[in-house]
C-alpha cells in the first residue's frame, strides 16, 4: 500500500504513509456499487487510488443530481465533513470505473489533523476543490440555460477522462442534469448541427 500512497498522494509525510499503511484498507469496487447514501452514516473516508466516483443528490422520486466525480489523488470531503459533526451524509456516491480505494477510519482522521501538517492541508485542499466545484454546479443551474449547462457538463466529462468520446447514454446525462432525455436529445443533435459533438451509438465525441 505504501507505494500506492507515494504514487497518487505524494505530498503526504513519510509519518503519515506509515500510518495509513498501518490503519487503513484497500478495497476494490466495481463499476455500479455504491459507496454512500443519503441518511447513512459513515465509518471511512475514502482515497481514490484508480477509477472514478460520482457523487450526487438523489430527490425522493429516485432523480438524480450530478455535484462532482472523485478521481485518483482525490479524496471525499463528505465523508469528511460527516465525520467532524457526526452526521449522516446527504449524498450519494456511486463508482461509475471500476475502483481501487484506500479506506481510512473516521476516527482518525482528527487525530492525523492534529499531528500531520500534510493531512491537514489535503483535507483543507479536499474542501476547498469541492466548494468551488459546487458553486459551478450552483451557478449554471442559477444562471445558464440547459444548451449552455449541457456544453458545460461534457467539457467537464472530457476533462475528468482526458479523452473526447464521454460513454455515457443520453437517460445519464439527462438524470444528471435534472431534465428529460428528449430535451437532451434535441440539444446534442444542435450541438451536432454546430459541429461541437459527434453523436455514435454508445458515446458522445467532443469535436471542440
């Protein structure tokens, strides 16, 4: 494990890696399993090592609300924030690739604060990048039309995979964003019309 700890979080102390090396766990996590519901209280924080966790609301109809994904090097300030108030957490989070995690119990994670400078700014870095991720996500709801939310949000798949095909259905991407397929349907074939996007059967290509 220790490598794997040096590898994706390598601002981390040679004290600190000993001791997640010796507390924590390594857990593998397919493609569809969920990590974190709403109202559950959470034992472990949770590092990611490989793949990619969506987080989002779910509303009581079972609609979805995309916030952010969790990738390698990062980290789930939820948990973490659940874990300093003892609260239960009030999203979701689901692997969408197949994952490898590092889990770390709750309780130590005051105690790491306290005692490791590097912890300590990991978590507050963890705050602050997922803050400025859901104020995005707060002003193109308040601010931006659903054509503008939808460019938007590919650019973000494109970023998170580094790629330009997004694999993912036009039902996903409509539950994400909290509207219907069909109205997803006609923007992407407008965004085809522009040349922003090819359309395939099972991925959408980002031209620009």
């Amino acid at each position: 494990m220790k490598e794997l700890i040096k590898s994706h979080f390598p601002n981390f102390n040679p004290q600190l890696i000993e001791e997640i090396d010796s507390h924590a766990t390594i857990k593998n996590v397919k493609a569809g399993e969920i990590l974190m519901r709403s109202g559950q209280y959470i034992k472990n924080t949770v590092l990611v090592v490989s793949g990619k966790v969506k987080v989002y609301r779910e509303d009581e109809d079972g609609g979805e609300f995309f916030m952010y994904y969790l990738q390698p090097g990062q980290a789930c300030a939820i948990s973490m924030i659940c874990a300093t108030k003892q609260e239960t957490s009030s999203v979701m989070a689901k692997v969408v690739e197949d994952a490898e995690l590092i889990m770390i119990p709750l309780q130590l994670m005051e105690k790491w604060m306290n005692e490791y400078r590097s912890w300590y700014e990991f978590v507050i870095e963890t705050y602050r990048n997922r803050f400025e991720e859901v104020l995005t996500v707060i002003d193109n709801i308040a601010f931006k039309a659903m054509d503008e939310r939808l460019e938007f949000y590919l650019k973000r798949h494109k970023d998170a995979c580094n790629c330009n095909d997004v694999k993912l259905s036009h039902q996903e991407i409509a539950s994400d964003l909290n509207t219907s397929r069909e109205v997803i349907s006609r923007l992407l074939k407008k965004m085809e019309q522009r040349g922003l996007v090819n359309l395939h059967r099972s991925y959408i290509e980002i031209l620009s």
